[in-house]
C-alpha cells in the first residue's frame, strides 16, 4: 500500500489544534488529550503529559488503530473509528479524526465515559475541518521533491557530473 503523503501542521493550524485539545481537556477533566497520525508521530497534546511517555504511547496507539482496522475488515466492516480501553484506575477513548489522525484522550474517574464521548464528538468535528483545510492545502500544492525536481535543469545535473 502508497504511503500518504506527509501532513504538514503550519503554526496557525498547530494552535487551533491546541486550542480544541486544551478545551477537551478542560471541558472532560481528562488527563491528557493528544493527536497522532496513523504512522505514530505525535502531533500535538495538552493535559499532565510530563508524566507520560507520549512517544511511545502515540507509536502503541496507532498500533491499536491497525490492529483494530485488520479485525473490521474481516468482520466485514470499512473501520471501527471509535475504540475504548477501560482500565482500573484510567480509560482511554480512540477516535479516528479525517481517516488518518487518531484523536486519544486519557481519563480516570474524575471523568465519565458518556461526557468523553459527548466532548469528543464536539473536538472531532472542529478537529476534522482544520485536517480537511490541511490535507486540501496538502493535495494542491507539490511536494517539495516535485518542486525541487522542476526546479533542477539540464546544465545543473550537467555540472554535478562535470
């Protein structure tokens, strides 16, 4: 299978971003909430992350989506876009944002699955405009490999053989 083309955040779209996880967090009194590409790269999170391995965490997640995506497709199903993982002191809630970002928030009693769940539907919908404009952006404009290619002439690949 083609690798997707890389998503590239721009500091406008990073901070919008943040700003909808910032108030996930707050409005869910979650631990943390973070974004992940389906390749396992952190894209951004908010909440108590100090005391998480984030990087390994987003690498396990988008794991999980994989694995998760193998079953639905033997089940005869396109993909499960939500998941939950209910632990004995924290729970976790998967959802699937513009098909490739993974949209992860970590809570524990403080917290109800049901307003999780209410929260994320909110923070998914302005989350999955903001991906949509970028992977727009993305599909319209040439990868920097195509730009550099068009860019190269004759004489130049002339002088780096000369």
């Amino acid at each position: 299978m083609p690798a997707e083309n890389p998503l590239t955040v721009f500091e406008t779209e990073f901070n919008q971003i943040l700003s909808v996880l910032d108030k996930l967090v707050q409005e869910t009194n979650a631990r943390v909430a973070f974004l992940v590409d389906k390749d396992g790269q952190l894209i951004s999170a908010s909440g108590e992350t100090e005391s998480i391995d984030t990087t390994s965490l987003a690498s396990l997640t988008a794991g999980n989506i994989a694995a998760t995506s193998g079953i639905a497709k033997l089940l005869g199903e396109k993909e499960f876009s939500i998941l939950f993982h209910e632990g004995e002191k924290d729970n976790l809630h998967l959802s699937l944002i513009a098909k490739r970002i993974i949209l992860v928030v970590l809570f524990d009693n403080k917290s109800s699955l049901g307003l999780v769940r209410l929260k994320v539907k909110k923070a998914s919908e302005e989350l999955n405009e903001i991906f949509q404009k970028l992977l727009g952006e993305a599909a319209a404009k040439p990868s920097s490999h195509e730009t550099l290619l068009a860019e190269i002439t004759d004489d130049d690949i002339d002088k780096l053989f000369h």
